[in-house]
C-alpha cells in the first residue's frame, strides 16, 4: 500500500549546455543567410540537432522555429533524433546494391544489435541506410564518420566493427 503522502519521482535530463551554439552563431556573426552551415557546424558540435540549440538559433538569428525546422527536415544530412558517437553509413544506391550491401547492413544489424536507421542501446553506433556515398567504384561501400570502407563483404565488416570496439575499449 502506498503512503498518501508519497511524491513520484521523476528524473528530468540536465539542462542543455548551450555554449557550443552560441559560439557557432558567433562565427557566423548571427547572419541567418548561413543557416545550413550554422546547424550543421551545431550537429557537428551535439552528434544530432537537440530541440533547445534549434530554438536558440532562430532566437539568436530573429527567424521563427518552424524555419529552422523547414531547413533541419528538407536536408537529410540532418538528424532531429540523437544519435551514436560513431555512424555508420550502408549505401544502398545501384551499384552497391547490386553487388550485396543488404548483406553488409544486415550483419551490422547482426553484430551490434541494432535496427536500420537505429542507434545502440549503449549509444555508441547508429546505423544508417543511405541512397548513395557516391563511392560507386568501391562497391559495396560503407562508412564510418568520414572513413569509407569498400569492396565490402560480411567479413569485412566483422574485422572494421571489431576494429572500432577495439579502438572503443577503456585504456586498462
């Protein structure tokens, strides 16, 4: 039985540090012609586009909210979900789909427990289907951050990720 009196907790995220927005509106000296360069250089800063640095950058620039969000949801580059430390693009364009990038996404699917387009539940990876990294040449390609990976196959993709939880793993 519960006492009366009894307050449910709730657990509230911090407060969003907000100083890396402001320094990139700086650097664009609060010139909203440079929106798409000022949230990307944000999502570079945050790994996706959090709700508060979008409101602080069209308060900052004197454009509405939803102007922000035109430019954040026209662009596919951006992400208004949080995402992993590290993102791993799969193209999925012709060439690389003809020569098996669905089984190089399905064995990431497999090896970090992770959905397409999902993130880790350590919040390490977020996996990514993409139409084309315009590396046709390399087919099958994938990419890590900005490292491309080509001429892929499952096993290859078993020693990269082994690779990148290596290079993860706390100093001992």
């Amino acid at each position: 039985m519960k006492d009366k009196d009894e307050v449910p907790m709730t657990v509230e995220a911090p407060p969003l540090d907000l100083t890396p927005v402001d320094a990139v509106l700086e650097k664009y000296g609060g010139d909203a012609s440079w929106l798409v360069m000022i949230l990307q250089d944000v999502q570079t800063a945050y790994n996706w586009l959090p709700r508060p640095a979008l409101e602080r950058v069209a308060q900052r620039l004197g454009v509405s909210l939803s102007r922000v969000y035109n430019v954040a949801t026209f662009y596919a580059s951006f992400s208004l979900t949080e995402r992993g430390r590290h993102i791993i693009r799969v193209c999925d364009g012709t060439a690389c789909h003809l020569k098996g990038s669905t089984w190089l996404r399905d064995e990431v699917m497999r090896r970090l427990d992770v959905a397409e387009d999902g993130t880790t539940k350590d919040r390490q990876f977020t996996l990514e289907s993409v139409a084309c990294l315009g590396a046709c040449a390399l087919a099958p390609v994938m990419m890590i951050d900005s490292t491309y990976y080509g001429h892929m196959t499952p096993e290859k993709v078993r020693s990269v990720l082994a690779s990148c939880a290596k290079h993860e793993a706390p100093d001992d």
